[in-house]
C-alpha cells in the first residue's frame, strides 16, 4: 500500500481528513452548526453555480446549504423543493472561501427532502429511483444487449420514455457492451501480474463495466505494463447518482458494500483507484461526509483517480517522452469535469499528453458540462443542461481537435450530444502510447 500523501485541492500534499457531520438536529451527534455559521453571504457559491447562472428560479447553494440549514431550526419549516434542483456537480465546496460543506448539506437537505416530503407513488419518485439505480436494471440489460440496444434506440422507447417517466427523449440511451468489463476479466483469468510491492484494487463503476469496458481494460492494460497486480474486488455503484437524487439510504447500502470490500483490499496492501472521476470522488468526499461506519476513513484516505495515480507512484511523463500513438488519436478538446476539478486533478491530462508525440489536448475552458450524472437527463432539466453545457460546445467547435476526451462518463454523453464528436477516455490514450491498441495484452 503506498506511504504517498494524497494532494489537497490545490494540488499540494496534504493529509487534511473530511469529517463525517450532519446538517439537521434529528442527528445531534454529528452538527454542521460550525460549518454554516462560518457562511458570511458573500455568495461566491452563487456565482460559481452552473445551474444558478441560467435558472433564475434556482435560489443557489447559499441558499441551499446554510440559510436553509438555518430556517430548518424552526419545527414548521419544510426542507424547499428547490433543493432538486441542484445537479451535485459540487463546483460551490471548492468555490467557498470559508471551507462551509455545501454540498454536504445539499446532499443531506435532498435526502431529508425525499424521505419526508416527497410523494412516493410520484413519477418524479419513480422516475428518479430508476436513474438513481442505474446498476440494478444495467445487468437485465447487459444480458442481451442487442436486443436492449435495439429497444432503448427506438424513438417510441425514448417518447415513451418521456410521457410516462419524465426522462427526456431528446437524448439517446448509451448502449450496452456485448462483453461486460467483469467478463471479460473472468475470461482472462483475472490479475497477469503478481505482486506484493506494487497491488491496486480497482474501482471500475458501473459504467466502465456494462457500457464502456474499453476504459476498464485501458487501465488494466496501462498498470499491468507498469507492473502492478490488479485486484477486482466486488463492487456497487459509489453511489454518485444516488446522492444526487437524495436516495441517502440506498447510497448507505451501496456504500456499506463498497466499503467494506474495498478496505479488505486495503488490508491486503492494495491502493484503490477509480477511472471515473465522480466514483473517486464519492469514495474520497461524500462517503467519510455522510458515513461513518468502520473502514470509511481507511478507503476515503487511500482512493485515487487513476491517472493520478500513476503521476505519483511512477515516471508517467518520462515513460511518455517520445511516445506516439500513431494515426488513431491526434488533437483532442478536452474537458475536465467538474469532480475532477474538485480533486484538484484539472490540470493533470493537458499537461500529461503534451509529452506525447502528435498529441495535443487543448482545454475547453472550465465550465460546467451541463449533464451533471442524472440531472440532464430529467425531462424537466434538459434545456438548462443544454444551455449549461453550451460554452463547452462552442469552445470544442472553436479548436482544431475533432475528437472529445475527459474522464466522466456522463460529461462524455453531454459532449458527443451537443457537438456530434467523438469521445474518448485519458486513459485509452495512455494504453495507445505505452502498450499499443494493436499489441495491448488480454
């Protein structure tokens, strides 16, 4: 297990630890009175907010963290609705002068407000639970997944979809791979590699495994030509979307699972890393946030984004100097998401493709994608994720690279939708430069 400290938001080591507290009296022990009166309105979050900039009607973080925290004192005042309308891309946590946990309290404001207030036999609840829960209904469909292509392609699917859920049918449904990433891994026999000094486990998600195994073999390939053994230890979703739906109690038994596997892997001298950056974001902010069962910390402490850590651990930029990838890749506009940034990691793939030969990833900028996991795609939220993202569409038009790259699934849906280009993932770059797709190992 490495002994390497992870970086602070601005990219310094640091060994600074989030601890787990609560927004509302009902959990006394854990109170986020310090955090919120630390708010003194100047409402740089509100600024920051990707959501509060086109939607006059969205109050902003402010006031969805702490003057709601504060109005929720008084037994009769009822957690606003608008706090759905938040998209957790957590921009706000990083923009705050004063360290207030905003997205915490957004996080535990929208579970409160889904458990107490909200009607369950809604289409909102329904609609919400099914995109909260993607890996639950992703395995009936990654069991003929032609015939779900097929099916989830057709325009009546995506209209019906819309009338009687509310899930917008402007946006075509990602396809399922005909050969999952944890088959194929099974196939292969599992770990190439043996070793004691250098071991991951690795974090795959949901979506790396049932819709873009590529990724997932990408950085099996790129860690095993540096010589690490790579546990896939069993997994649920880190629990991104449902944080963002405030289905807090399925996201706890998610997160009890993970947990748990994950710091028996830790145990066992492994380091975790994640290829998507809302998955290790999740592992590393939200779960020590709003849990504090036995191993929280451990996992929390010990996660890192993939390419992060490879920077870290090995010579990346050395191993890369000269390295060409041939004619597959060539320029790229890239997008680093809005978690990623919130790592302090925005910066980490510009500068790391630079040492490769022919490549150049020109930065679209810092603004919000637009998607933010579920949000975009909600029926009702669907022309502010578009207008949202459309600064990134401009800036990706404006360079000369026709290809997208970034490392969050959903930012990769929202940038092939807006601009018809195709997107692809840092670390299938790096497979191509260091092992070639052409000779790349099972």
């Amino acid at each position: 297990m490495s002994d390497a400290e992870q970086p602070t938001d601005d990219g310094v080591p640091g060994d600074d630890e989030f601890e787990p507290i609560q927004v509302f009296p009902e959990a006394e022990e854990m109170d986020l009175r310090p955090g919120a009166d630390d708010c003194y309105k100047c409402s740089t979050c509100d600024t920051n907010c990707p959501v509060a900039e086109v939607d006059d009607e969205f109050p902003g973080p402010k006031f969805q963290g702490p003057e709601q925290w504060r109005l929720k004192r008084q037994d009769d005042q009822d957690i606003d609705d608008s706090v759905m309308k938040c998209s957790n891309c957590m921009r706000c946590d990083s923009a705050c002068p004063s360290d207030v946990p905003l997205s915490q309290m957004h996080n535990t404001a929208r579970g409160e407000y889904v458990e107490e207030q909200m009607n369950k036999f809604s289409r909102e609840y329904v609609r919400n639970r099914i995109l909260a829960n993607y890996r639950r209904l992703a395995p009936l469909g990654s069991m003929f997944p032609r015939t779900t292509n097929f099916v989830m392609g057709l325009s009546a699917t995506q209209w019906l979809g819309e009338k009687v859920l509310g899930i917008t049918g402007e946006r075509e449904f990602p396809e399922f791979a005909t050969e999952t990433f944890r088959e194929w891994w099974a196939a292969r026999g599992g770990a190439q590699v043996q070793s004691e000094d250098k071991r991951i486990a690795y974090f795959h998600g949901c979506y790396s495994n049932y819709n873009t195994p590529e990724v997932a073999k990408a950085l099996v390939h790129v860690y095993e030509h540096f010589g690490y053994e790579i546990m896939v230890p069993d997994q649920h979703c880190s629990g991104t979307p449902m944080f963002a739906n405030g289905m807090l109690e399925d996201a706890r038994r998610s997160a009890e699972t993970n947990v748990r596997e994950l710091a028996a892997a830790i145990e066992d001298g492994a380091d975790i890393v994640a290829s998507c950056s809302s998955c290790s974001m999740s592992l590393r902010q939200e779960y020590p946030e709003l849990f504090d069962f036995d191993g929280t910390e451990d996992v929390a402490a010990n996660t890192w984004d993939a390419v992060e850590y490879l920077r870290v651990h090995e010579d990346l930029e050395g191993e890369l100097a000269g390295a060409s990838v041939g004619d597959e890749f060539d320029d790229f506009a890239y997008h680093a998401p809005c978690h990623a940034r919130n790592q302090g990691l925005d910066g980490q793939t510009t500068e790391l493709l630079a040492a490769i030969d022919g490549v150049d990833a020109h930065d679209v900028g810092d603004s919000c994608s637009g998607i933010s996991g579920t949000y975009g795609w909600k029926a009702e939220n669907y022309e502010t994720s578009m207008e949202i993202g459309s600064e990134m569409f401009d800036h990706m038009e404006a360079s000369e690279a026709k290809t997208g790259l970034t490392e969050c699934p959903t930012c990769s849906m929202q940038m092939e939708h807006g601009t018809g280009y195709e997107i692809t993932h840092t670390l299938e770059v790096l497979e191509a430069a260091l092992v070639g797709t052409e000779t790349a190992p099972q």
